[in-house]
C-alpha cells in the first residue's frame, strides 16, 4: 500500500506508477501547488444540447492554438486541477475512490465520475466505471462517453479528452502538451 502522504496518482497506480514515461510521472508526482502550462486545441459540439452542456459548464470556445495551464492544488489527499483555456476555466477535484483500488472520482460541480486508471509504458486513460449526479447513480445508459489518455509526444506531456453524449454528439474535445509543473510560491 502506498504511503498516505504520497500524491494521489502514485497511490492509486502503486506499482503501476513507476512504469508511466518520466513526463507523465512529473505530471502527477503533486507535492505542492504548482502549474503545467502549454497549447491545445478545443474542439466544440454543434448540437443544441452539447451547446447547452458547454455553456452551463462553462466549458472553452473551440479553436486551435489556444493557451492552456492546469493548476495542481493538494487538498486532504485529493487534488483539484484548475484548468484555463485562453479566457475560459473550469476545475474538477479527483480523490482515490474509497470503494475500488485503481479508481479515481473526479467531481465536477453535481456530478461525480469514477474512473478506472489503467496506465503502462506508454502512459495512462481513465475509463469511466460510474456516474453520479448530486449523489444519485446514473444508469449506465446515459453516461457520457469519455475517451481521455495522457501519453508522451516529442518529450512532452500530451493529453487528448472527449466527452460526448448519447443524444446529441460530441461535447467537447480538447488536447495538446504541457511543459513540466512548477512548483508556485506564495
């Protein structure tokens, strides 16, 4: 079992962790508060309802090339990752899953989704086990469908996440690299 103090993916992927490529690791070894910063490219829904989710989310405008940073706060054993798209943000807060070794819940606004990490040499996804919406499970045949991977490409840190919904397609899918964390100073 990995020690309690250690950052949240190292616990959750034990042994797991130490076969992720160096970038990745660097990624998720959050000891302190610190802030990724890079490119990506953010593209939306047309459909009237993936307009809505975004909009109630607040989810980024579509285009290519837009700054993205993620900022990596420690919180009781869980971490929240702020992300800012250009003039758009949005954060989540991931915590081990207290039910299944392996897992992680990410919690974003009413909902909660439980994500199985299977990660090796080549990197990491998060595959979505379960879904919540203000505590209550939602039936599997209305989850999103997300498709999100960490990988390395040309030495950096590479992300790639879609979400799309049974009715109505595509919400969003934004991708791109990150240089190192660093560590921020207050």
């Amino acid at each position: 079992m990995a020690d309690a103090d250690a950052p949240l993916f190292r616990r959750v992927l034990g042994e797991r962790f130490d076969l992720l490529p160096p970038p990745i690791r660097q990624m998720h070894d959050i000891r302190t508060t610190s802030v990724a910063a890079g490119m990506s490219e953010v593209i939306r829904g047309s459909s009237f309802l993936a307009r809505f989710i975004g909009w109630i989310a607040r989810l980024p405008e579509a285009g290519p090339d837009i700054p993205v940073s993620v900022a990596f706060t420690r919180q009781n054993g869980a971490e929240r990752w702020h992300r800012t798209f250009g003039a758009s943000a949005f954060q989540s807060t991931l915590a081990a899953s207290e039910r299944r070794a392996g897992h992680v819940v990410e919690r974003l606004g009413p909902m909660a989704f439980l994500l199985e990490i299977p990660a090796d040499d080549q990197g990491l996804r998060m595959v979505l086990r379960g879904m919540s919406v203000l505590g209550i499970p939602v039936h599997r045949m209305v989850w999103p469908r997300i498709s999100a991977s960490e990988r390395v490409e040309d030495g950096l840190f590479a992300f790639d996440v879609s979400v799309s919904i049974p009715v109505g397609g595509l919400v969003i899918r934004y991708r791109g690299r990150l240089q190192p964390p660093r560590a921020i100073t207050t």
